[in-house]
C-alpha cells in the first residue's frame, strides 16, 4: 500500500487528488496539509511514502517544505504544479523533488505518476521531461556551473546510466539501451546518487543536462 500526503492550499483541488488517489485500490491518502508547514509537520508525525505537493501555498511555499521534506528524508516528493517550466519547476527539483505534474494531469496518470514515484523512479511524465530537456537545449551554451571533475568518482558503467537519466529515460529503458538487468540498472542509479550527493534522479538528470554528458 502506498502512503500518500496531499499537500495543497485549495480545498475543492484537495478534495479531488483525494478523491482520485482513494479510487485506487493500492494507494491510501495518509493525511491533508493546506499549508506548506502543515505539510512538513505532518510528513513529521506521519511518515507517508509520498507527499504530493502544490507549489504554490500560504505560510511556506512547495519548493521550502519539499527541502525539508527531503532534507530529513520523511518522504519522496511528487510536485503539482499549474506551469510546466516556471522557476517553481526548477527550484522543486533542485530542492530533491522526485518529479512533477501538471494540475490538468488526467487522473490515470495520476494515479501511474504515485505508483512511479514509489517504485523509485522520479521520471514520471515522459512529455513534461522532454519540455525540461529542451529547455536545457535553448539555453545559450555557456561554461557548466558545476565542475565536470565530479563526474571523476563514477564508473564507465554508472556515467553511462548518468547520460541515459539526462535523456530522460526509465529503468527499464536504460536496460534496453544498455543491454543489462532492470535490476542492475537500479543499482547504478543508486551508486551514482550516492556518489554524486544527490537526492533523486532527477537532480542526476538536471546534472546530466548542465553538463552535457
């Protein structure tokens, strides 16, 4: 069963996630937060596996309360948001979000985003991916902010998974890509993470993406 934190100021938005999450047999909503301090607090006391988190909230913004969130690791964070590429976006998934979704998702993929959040998988909507990568593309190429040197401590094998992530590419995809176990694949993602200090693979993407590889 899947634990769920709904995290959102709107109340009539609240009730319908919960709504749809409550329709899936294998997921169980935990708690509601109105409020990004709320949130945290209850991610606190309640230890659900996901927190499905508005961006935009009273008294502590999405972005704040996922940093916590993740910072403590109390729970993965699936971000909800009404823009696509706002700086909202950016700043969730630097602050170690697992992915996000548009609020005008159908409730299907929804319900798929929660299962792959859990599963470990942060990449969860193919097209939103695709928009973030080309947003990378259209950036003017400059100097990365981050030294290429850190990419020193990981194996041929784990940068290969590295440039695959950058690509936006599920695990089961890099298993095809690069002939290996779904197994396998995870353990590279995890390796890597570790290595490089990050929070989720989609930090490992945006890295992939800001330096090219």
């Amino acid at each position: 069963m899947i634990r769920v934190l709904v995290a959102e100021d709107q109340s009539a938005v609240r009730a319908g996630l919960v709504l749809i999450l409550r329709s899936a047999p294998d997921i169980e909503v935990a708690g509601e937060a109105a409020d990004g301090e709320q949130a945290v607090a209850l991610a606190r006391e309640l230890r659900p596996d996901l927190v499905l988190m508005d961006v935009q909230m009273p008294r502590l913004d999405g972005v704040s309360a996922t940093r916590q969130i993740v910072a403590e690791s109390l729970a993965d964070v699936l971000v909800l948001t009404t823009f696509d590429l706002d700086s909202y976006v950016f700043g969730a998934l630097r602050a170690g979000a697992s992915g996000f979704l548009l609020k005008n998702t159908e409730a299907r993929d929804l319900l798929q985003a929660v299962r792959t959040v859990a599963r470990g998988e942060g990449l969860i909507s193919p097209a939103v991916t695709r928009r973030l990568i080309a947003e990378f593309a259209a950036r003017p190429v400059r100097e990365p902010t981050t030294d290429p040197a850190v990419l020193d401590v990981l194996t041929r094998r784990e940068r290969e998974v590295l440039s695959c992530l950058g690509e936006g590419l599920s695990n089961a995809e890099i298993a095809t890509r690069l002939e290996m176990a779904e197994a396998t694949v995870k353990t590279h993602v995890s390796r890597l993470l570790n290595k490089l200090k990050l929070r989720s693979r989609v930090q490992a993407a945006v890295l992939a993406q800001e330096l090219g590889i």
